[in-house]
C-alpha cells in the first residue's frame, strides 16, 4: 500500500513516514521545502534502511498535485503540509488562510478527481480556543482564538462537507497537543527556521547554548507555579497515532475526529527542570509579559482514541526531553549545519 505524505520533510510528517514504513505502508513525500531540509531524506534512509520517493511540489498546485497522486498510485494522503505559527498567523492572516485553508481545499479537488477518497489530517487542539473544562475531549465546543485555529478549523469543516457529499469519502482530523521529542537514533527531530515558536525547540537551543535565555510568557497564571500549562506529547506516540487511525478507518467513509495526547499536563517550569537534568545543566530563563491569545492550563481527553483505535500515549517526559537533548546535541544548529 502506497500513500502520499505532505509536508513529509517536516517534523511530524517525516516521524510519521518512519511509522508507516514500520507498519508495512509506503510513504511517498509530496513538499515544497519551504519549511525543511531536504537532508531529512538521508537521515529518514539511516533510520529506515529505506530511500523513499521524493516528490518536489506544492499543494497549491492542483495539477502537479493531481499528477502526484496518479504516478504514484497513492491510496491515500498524510496532510502535514501547512505553515504552523500562531503568533505569526495574527501577523499575516491571508498568508495563513491561503496556504493552510485555499491549498488543502485544491488539494481535496485533486483528490476527488484522481479518485483517492482516504485523508488523514493533521490539526490542533487550538480549534478549541479558551477551554470550557478540563480536560478537553472531542465534544468541546470549537472556536479558534487566532488565524492558525480558524484555519484548522476551516479545513475540518471542508473535510465533514466533502464526507456528506460524497458517500465513498473519509477524512480523519487529528487533534494534537504539544508535539515535542526527537527520534531515539538522535538523527532526527524538530528543527525550526529562525526563532521558534514552540517551548521545546527553544528550551534546547538554550540548553545547547544557541540561544541566552528561555523566555517564560506569563508567571502569574493560576496553576501551581504560576506558569502555563499544557499537554505535551512525544512525536513517535503521535506518529503511530495517524497509523492507528488509518489502519482503523482505511475501509470506512464519512469524518472522524480524534484528541492525540497524554491527558497530562506540564508547566513551563516542570519543562525546564526535565530538560535541565536531561542535558545535565541549568538552563537559564526569565519572566516576560504573558502574550496575546496564551490560556492558563489545556490537556486532553483521549478516550476515544483510546477505545476505538486502541492507542494511548506511552512515552514518558524524560523521553521527550532526553530524546530532544540527544538530537539537539548531535545537530545543534540543524540539519543544514
């Protein structure tokens, strides 16, 4: 079985493609680079063992797309290709909507017209904005707080509408956490262009010394220490999430929506202090103003994945951080270094 990954050179979609391979599935990778090395083909051949088909594009382009899919035959698609910065989406929301949303909209059209009914999509916990409750399971109201959700959510809402037209139609929606963690080999892992948006990536690059100081958003929230928290989730436990939820749905049709985290949640601090003894230092950080849109506290409810594709999340923090310190260490200023 062949299927195509988008934004396969990313961070997830290239852990995920190491989980389809290992399950027996094909992955060919559709990405335009704009956001990856293309040394991730390498690393992901030491993992594997395995050079896998590289396809040069964009999901914009609905014939080079359209094409994709016939040459390689694919039964179904892995979308990660999207940009992925809340901040920067408030800066440049037409940006936002016209990649995330107006891409993967031709790329459905394509889809249809090359008769490839199955997508597995990668979306976010910010479709649910400001929580109502704790912790958040799949019947939480959804309303984005920032141009990033609403994409998301814009997309979900196509997908649903594409399954009730067409009855041979299934998208499933993946909703993630906090993706963190690296590959164990240390050959892989999550490495940003410019300053990262995510606590994580900057934690390391502090660690490794790339960067003075870890800057905490806010101090004063009503959690135990006064910093955020949120659900974080080992990248290799989401991986094998988007293949539990495609062996469990690869002959249905119509939407299915899942929460992929470890129902846990973590405070900046708590991060911190993990990743200080994985790396064996204190890392240093300072108090800064909260930012517009940060909520006090999220962490999911992932029953239903747990119950229907019989997934739950296994890796611990201190694989996570450990896992991203081996990674950072052995690339500390990334691949393209």
């Amino acid at each position: 079985m062949r299927v195509l990954v988008t934004g396969g050179m990313g961070y997830i979609g290239s852990h995920t493609c190491i989980a389809l391979h290992d399950a027996g599935i094909t992955p060919v990778i559709y990405d335009n680079l704009s956001n990856a090395s293309a040394q991730v083909l390498d690393q992901l051949e030491k993992i594997t063992g395995t050079r896998f088909e590289f396809i040069l594009g964009d999901i914009q382009d609905e014939q080079q797309f359209k094409l994709a899919l016939k040459h390689t035959k694919a039964e179904a698609v892995f979308h990660f290709a999207a940009l992925k910065a809340v901040g920067e989406s408030t800066e440049q929301p037409l940006r936002y909507y016209q990649n995330n949303v107006s891409g993967t909209l031709s790329m459905l059209q394509s889809m249809q017209e090359a008769d490839v009914n199955h997508i597995i999509f990668s979306s976010s916990a910010t479709v649910y904005g400001e929580p109502d409750y704790l912790p958040i399971d799949e019947k939480h109201p959804i309303r984005a707080t920032n141009p990033y959700g609403w994409t998301k959510v814009m997309v979900e809402q196509a997908m649903q509408d594409v399954c009730n037209a067409n009855s041979q139609f299934m998208g499933i929606a993946l909703r993630y956490f906090n993706p963190v963690g690296a590959h164990p080999s240390g050959l892989l892992g999550e490495s940003p262009n410019g300053i990262p948006n995510n606590l994580m990536p900057f934690i390391a690059q502090t660690a490794v010394g790339k960067r003075e100081v870890v800057n905490i958003f806010g101090d004063d929230y009503d959690t135990e220490d006064g910093t955020g928290m949120r659900d974080y989730i080992h990248v290799l436990d989401l991986a094998k999430g988007h293949v539990a939820a495609f062996m469990q749905h690869k002959t249905d049709t119509a939407f299915h929506a899942y929460n992929l985290g470890t129902g846990q949640s973590y405070s900046v601090l708590d991060m911190i202090k993990a990743f200080s003894a994985s790396a064996n230092k204190d890392i240093p950080y300072k108090s800064a103003p909260r930012r517009a849109g940060d909520i006090a506290c999220n962490y999911a409810d992932a029953t239903k994945a747990k119950n229907t594709l019989n997934w739950h999340a296994e890796l611990t923090l201190s694989d996570m951080t450990n896992d991203t310190w081996r990674w950072q260490t052995n690339y500390p200023r990334g691949l393209e270094s």
